[in-house]
C-alpha cells in the first residue's frame, strides 16, 4: 500500500488491478490483514475514528466499506459473517 496522505493506492495481484482507497478504506484493509473480522468489529473500529456525530452510522459504513472491499476484489467473506483480507 502507497501513502499519499489522504488517500492510499493498493495493488490487487489477482486482478492486477490498482485501487485509491481513502484513509478509512486503508485502515480497514490494514485491520483485516491481521485477522478475519466481523461486520460489527469493523463498525467498532470505524466507530472509534469517527467523530462523535457520524458513531451512530458505524455500522452502516462499515457494511457499505466491507461490501465495497469484497467487490473490489481486495477482501472477501470468510466464514460466517467475517470477512478478510484478500
């Protein structure tokens, strides 16, 4: 992953595709290499960078974030309702 600033570009070898993640997007991708992590682990995380308004809807980015992720081709559902890094 290239750091610039706000924004990272990831590589996917599968697809050879590259891809502008903001610093959210980045750090979720980062969380999800260390270890497979549920929807609602992921809306915590998310929940603790947040500002105090935008908590509510954690969840909600975080559901949007992972699907976002797994349709990119750089995460994937794993077993249950976790998901991983690609």
């Amino acid at each position: 992953m290239l750091d610039f600033g706000d924004e990272f570009i990831v590589f996917n070898p599968l697809s050879w595709d590259a891809h502008l993640l903001n610093a959210a997007a980045a750090a979720v991708l980062d969380l999800l290499a260390e270890a497979p992590r549920s929807a609602a682990e992921v809306g915590a995380f998310l929940a603790e960078a947040l500002q105090e308004s935008e908590r509510e809807s954690a969840s909600e980015h975080a559901a949007h974030l992972l699907e976002e992720l797994n349709r990119l081709g750089l995460a994937q559902a794993a077993d249950g309702d976790s998901f991983a890094h690609r």
